[in-house]
C-alpha cells in the first residue's frame, strides 16, 4: 500500500500531537507529584534535609512551564 503526500504528513502531524499530549501528560505528573511532595514534606515532615523541598518546588515550577509553553504553541 502506497502513502500519499497528504496521507504522510496526516501521520506525522499525528505523530507529533502524540507526542506533545505525552509531553504534557509527563510535566503533569511531574507537577503534581513535586506540589504533594513538598506540601507533605513541609506540613507533615521535620525537614532533616533542606534541598529536598527546594529540588521539589524546582520540579514543579518546571512541570508547569513546559506545560505552559506547550499551550502556547498548540495556540499559535
């Protein structure tokens, strides 16, 4: 079975949108497991080591860039 051109790009269009769901799926879960982490070790653990919150908060904030930066080009 032959492809055509447009049927080509359709797929690596597809592809792409595929991946850049899984990007954003990824920096989701990294967002949200470096927000429960730090909050549970700030309100519920004596902090014994204090770069564990700050490698947290860092964890976080990047998860929510790359998904922000992502929106940014699906809206352009």
């Amino acid at each position: 079975m032959k492809l055509t051109a447009e049927e080509k790009a359709g797929l690596v269009m597809a592809a792409v949108m595929l991946f850049i769901v899984a990007l954003v799926f990824y920096a989701g879960i990294l967002a949200a497991l470096g927000w429960v982490v730090a909050l549970a070790w700030n309100a519920w653990l004596v902090p014994a080591v204090e770069g564990l919150p700050v490698i947290c908060w860092w964890q976080a904030a990047l998860g929510l860039a790359l998904i922000r930066a992502v929106i940014q080009l699906l809206k352009d």
